[in-house]
C-alpha cells in the first residue's frame, strides 16, 4: 500500500479548510517532526466529537450500519411522563455510513470477523475515541444508540473510521470522497492510509505548527477552484515582478541620461564664461575671440543637437513608463478581480487575500514615485539650462 504523498500547498489548504469551517484550537496528542522539511496534517477529530472509552462488539452484514461499539457516557435522559434525569448511560457507538459490500462478499460472516479483528486488534485496539454524534436513539434511561462518526486514537494519532472502505474493499462508505492534488511540500499523516498516490480524504485535519483544527471539504469542485485560483495569482506575480524590473531598469536609464544633461549643461556653462571673458580683452584678443566664438557656436550646435537626441529619449522613456503603468493597472485590476472570488470562497480567510493585496500596491506605488522622482528631476534640470541660456 502506497502511503498518500504530498497535497495543495499549505496557504490553499488553509483557505480550503475556512471555506468549509472555522478553525479550532487543539491540545490532544499528535506526533510532530520539527526537523522535517514538509509541513505536516495529521488526521483529527471535529471540535464537536466527545471523548469516550470504547469496546468493540462486532462487524456485522445484516444492519444498516455495520461496525459497532460500546461505551459509557454521563447523559441526559428525558420522557413524556417520567420527566428527565442525569446519569450514566450504556452507548451503543455504530460508525454511520459504513455498511458491508453485499455485492461483492460471498461468506459476509467470514469478512466481518476479519475485518473486526483488525478493528479491535489494530485500529481501535487503545480503547481511547472521540465520537461525533449524528444521530441519537434513547431506548431508555440507561440505555443509547448514538449513529455516529468514530475516531480511534491509534498511537499518537486520530484514525476515522470512514475511511476503513478505503483499506477494505469489502466495506462500502457513503460521504467520503478522495482529493487529489500534488505538492511535494506537504505531507499528510493518517493512520491507515487509503491506497493511491496524491490522495487525501476529505475531513478534519489538525496543523501541528499552530495547534488549529480544519476541515477540508469533500467537494473536490471546490478544491479545483481554489487551486486553479492559486495558480492564476502566482502567475500574475510573477508577471508583476517582472514588469516591475523592467520599470526599474527605465528608470536607472533615465537618471543616467540625466546626469548626461547635467554634465553637458555643466560644459556649457563653462565655455560661456569663457567666451564673455575673451571678449573683454577688445581689439588685441579680436581674433582669439573670434576663434572662440566659433568654438561656442559648435558647442552650442552640439548641446542642441544633444538635447534633441534627450528628448526624444524622453519621448520613448515617457512612452514606455505609461504602457508599464497602464499593464501594472490591468495587473492589479486582475488581482483585484482574483482576490474579490477568493473572498467569496474564503471570507475567513480575508485578513490573509488584504495583505497581499496592500503588498502589491506598496510595490506598484514604490515603482510609481521612483518614476515620478524621475521625471520631476528631469523636468527640473531641463527648466534650469533654459533659464541660463535666456
């Protein structure tokens, strides 16, 4: 039998589990490996289930339901003319939905007693269950059936017996279904182990990291969902990532074109003032003014020439800034779209779907100001070897 590997990743089992239920604090004993380096679910028990030592009768054929129990458990017990009274009670504990396969057991006497044997003897051998009442049938003060869901603790695990039809093709279940997902980060701990790979049954399930009980629903519809979901906004992270670089990389051009500009403002500057001092010497430096005005001219010709190469860059980078900005806006817009279903789906899990939502913003408004920043200092340098040259 090959043990159920890996499942959906950790974030959409949580969200799994709270668009089924909330989730529950839990003290009872588990085993947990710290040290592994695949998060860990163990097979639990629901918060409602209470505690009950349990002895085991039999496997029958001939019942609706076939596996059966008894135990003690302090009840309330009420009739029509006797009134009601508090007191220990015998309980018969049947296992709800797990009936002999008729169609396929030829000695039904015969495998119930197998299987029975493996109950009391494997399964259920520590005595110690929470039980989950579905249905309870009081026969008298002192005397219960209680329909129920049954969980054995076998070692320091929960096992439900539901999923026994699983391990015994001779039992039939009614309610449990098996999803499969893959994700070599998780790992599923269950006592006995339904056969298959990527197999995890739908039920509760306890997180050893946080001491918290979740469900995960039998609707695998829903799981699908959730999981495409998932997929989709990594996608869309990923996509946003990198545009994000790219728009970090137009910007480290942009400032290097304009520390181009400031060092060409810069020589201007410079051989202007040489210029006007030249041409104070008068006649006598006539001819050197001359050389130097020409000198001017071409430089001038030179600034102008590079300034409209600037511009045009400008023009482009300007080009390019609004076509990422507009692709960042459709990316979030997605995001949005993507998040508000997942809220429908998940509203326990909303805190979670914010967070990464304002982490997103934060990002797209870090990248916005830097291009802003960037401008704005272009704009600035521009202005001001305008004003010098009038």
């Amino acid at each position: 039998m090959t043990p159920p590997k890996t499942v959906l990743v950790a974030a959409l089992l949580l969200l799994a589990a709270a668009a089924a239920a909330q989730t529950f604090h839990s003290t009872g004993p588990y085993d947990y490996y710290p040290w592994s380096t695949r998060h860990v679910y163990l097979l639990w028990f629901p918060p409602h289930a209470v505690p009950m030592n349990l002895t085991f009768l039999n496997v029958t054929w001939f019942r609706p339901e076939a596996i059966w129990f008894m135990g003690k458990y302090y009840v309330k017990t009420c009739e029509n003319l006797g009134g009601c009274r508090y007191g220990w009670a015998t309980i018969y504990v049947v296992q709800d939905g797990v009936r002999m396969n008729l169609a396929k057991v030829r000695r039904p006497q015969v495998i119930a007693e197998f299987i029975g044997w493996h109950i009391k003897n494997r399964y259920c051998a520590q005595g110690t269950a929470m039980v989950a009442p579905i249905k309870i049938i009081a026969l008298n003060y002192t005397t219960q059936v209680w329909i129920s869901d049954i969980y054995c603790l076998r070692g320091n695990n929960w096992f439900w017996l539901r999923l026994l039809p699983y391990i015994f093709d001779d039992l039939t279940v009614e309610g449990v279904e098996a999803v499969k997902f893959r994700d070599p980060r998780i790992f599923v701990r269950v006592p006995a182990k339904p056969p298959g790979d990527y197999v995890i049954p739908g039920g509760w399930y306890l997180d050893p990291a946080t001491k918290r009980v979740f469900r995960i629903p039998n609707d695998t519809a829903v799981m699908v969902e959730l999981q495409r979901l998932r997929l989709r906004i990594s996608d869309l992270e990923t996509e946003l990532a990198n545009k994000t670089a790219q728009l970090v990389q137009l910007n480290a051009t942009a400032a290097r074109l304009n520390l181009t500009v400031a060092q060409l403002d810069a020589a201007l500057a410079g051989a202007r003032g040489e210029a006007a001092r030249l041409s104070a010497e008068n006649q006598r430096l006539k001819a050197q003014l001359e050389t130097l005005n020409a000198t001017r001219i071409r430089l001038e010709g030179e600034v102008e020439a590079y300034r409209s190469q600037l511009e045009t860059l400008r023009a482009s980078v300007a080009t390019q800034l609004a076509q990422l900005t507009a692709e960042n806006q459709a990316l979030k817009a997605q995001l949005t779209s993507m998040n508000e279903t997942l809220a429908k789906l998940n509203e326990a899990h909303a805190s979670q779907t914010a967070q990464l939502r304002h982490q997103l913003e934060v990002w797209t408004r870090a990248a916005w100001i830097g291009a802003a920043v960037g401008a704005a200092a272009g704009a600035a340098a521009t202005t001001l070897a305008l004003r010098r040259r009038k």
